[in-house]
C-alpha cells in the first residue's frame, strides 16, 4: 500500500479482498433495515438493528462516535427534507415518508487494522408520491452510471460527469452542493473528494487498487443546503426532498468491484456494458 502523487491509498488484492468482508457487513445490514422501514418504526428502533446487525457479523460501527462533536449513533437516519447525517432519535416514520439510511462498518485484518464500508440507501415508508419515487430512482441510477465510469487510467471527474449527466437528463433536480463522495479504505474518509457533477478528463486519476465511496444526493428543488441545530443534520434551504445513494467500490485488474453490492455489483454493471471487477 502507498500513497500516489494526489495521496490516494492504493490497496492490495488481499487488503481489497477486506474491504470486500466490511462492504458485506454493510449491504446486509442494509437489507435488513430496508425490510424494517415501515409506518411506526423510529428511527431509533433502526440504528439499534444496524448496530446489532454489525457487531453479530463481527464488525464494528463506523459511524458512532466519529467526528465533532462525535456522532452519536450507527446509521445516518435522513427523513424527507433531511438530506444526509441525521442523527436516529425518536422520530416515528409514517405513511408516504422517505427515509436515507447510510450505513458504514470496519472489519479487521490479521494485523489488527481496520478496513471499511460505507453505504446508503433511501426507502419509502409505504407509499411515496410519484415524483418521490421517481427521485429515488434517478438518484439510484446516478449513482450506477457513476460507477460505471470508473475505470483504470480514468479520472475521477468521468465518475462525476457520468452522476450529473444522467441526473440533468431527467428533469430539473437539485444536486446538493458541498457533499461529496470520497476515498475509503484505513479510513472511512480520504483523499480523493468525488463530487457528484464535474468535467469529464479532470481531477486524480484511478488506478487499480483505488477505492472509492460514490454518493450522489439529490433533491426534488434546491442545490442548497443548511446545517441542523444538531451540528450534524443537513436540509434542504427550500424544504423539498431529497435522496441519497452510496456504494463502496474498487478498481481490480478486472474492472470495478462493487464492495457493498450483494452480487458485487455484477447485474448492474454487466447491463450497463461494464466489466465485472469481482471474485465472487
């Protein structure tokens, strides 16, 4: 493992091959929390199942108490106009709601050191208004061009055109300003930043051994955003709603991993005409 000119962390296949077991922890643990959501439920209620679902498949949280002031919990819970780092408390779900739940996890390796997976998904509590629904879908699709981008010898502005491109094509949505995808692996942020729009050709190049956290957010207004009293929640200025979608990836000598896809990331990718990078 060493550090390139724009210091990002290259990982070995065996180091990958961790980061895979952590993104694992991570898609599971999201699936379990989908299947949860429903009118009733608290967002409370959530994070103690994420948090249960991390450690019983032997990882640890990578979110509670990460950052200043510290976090206080194992999934970000974001509701409605909430767009990312909403902090799980008492808030009870209804009917027609839209919930973003972004999930991270570590696993060690034999060494002792911690390798991480990082996710989001968003999910409609019952039945959601139609522009809801197509929202999520948009932003979900974004965040598969995205990856669909990333290649060895590229850059990761093609990953950022690929989001924005496709977001733009589909109606007049707001890509939020200042929050960004990310380099992952010792840590759960890095260098590189992946913004979710850009010039194709541009920023650090990707090499294989790169691993990097795409995550589009996505609002059915504004590109602005303000930051809750809680010093972690982020809402949209005009109150409309958002969604938000995130994978962890990795460029092997194959083509790209999906770490936190189930099948990694394999139906997705072959159906956009892109080389599954996997081993499973």
């Amino acid at each position: 493992m060493f550090f390139d000119q724009h210091r990002i962390e290259i990982k070995t296949p065996e180091q990958v091959r961790v980061m895979r077991a952590a993104g694992l922890v991570v898609g599971r643990t999201l699936a379990r929390l989908r299947d949860a959501v429903r009118p009733g439920v608290t967002t409370a209620e959530l994070d103690a199942l994420a948090e249960q679902s991390i450690r019983e498949q032997g990882a640890v949280p990578s979110f509670l108490g990460y950052g200043e002031p510290p976090f206080p919990a194992s999934i970000c819970a974001s509701v409605n106009d909430e767009v990312v780092h909403g902090i799980p408390g008492s808030r009870v779900l209804a009917e027609g709601d839209a919930i973003s739940i972004d999930c991270g996890a570590i696993v060690f390796d034999d060494s002792g050191q911690g390798w991480h997976g990082d996710a989001a998904i968003t999910v409609a509590v019952g039945t959601v208004r139609d522009e809801v629904a197509e929202l999520m879908r948009v932003t979900e699709e974004s965040l598969w061009r995205g990856l669909a981008a990333a290649r060895a010898g590229g850059r990761v502005g093609d990953i950022s055109h690929a989001v924005a491109s496709y977001v733009r094509s589909q109606g007049d949505y707001g890509i939020v300003d200042g929050y960004t995808g990310h380099g992952i692996g010792t840590a759960m942020h890095m260098e590189p930043d992946v913004p979710n729009e850009g010039r194709a050709g541009r920023g650090p190049r990707l090499r294989q051994g790169t691993a990097l956290a795409v995550e589009p957010m996505i609002s059915l207004g504004t590109h602005d955003s303000d930051v809750a009293a809680d010093d972690w929640t982020v809402v949209t200025t005009d109150g409309s709603w958002a969604a938000h979608y995130e994978h962890t990836f990795a460029l092997t000598e194959n083509g790209v991993w999906v770490l936190t896809a189930e099948d990694g990331g394999r139906a997705r990718l072959e159906a956009l005409g892109v080389p599954y990078g996997g081993e499973d």
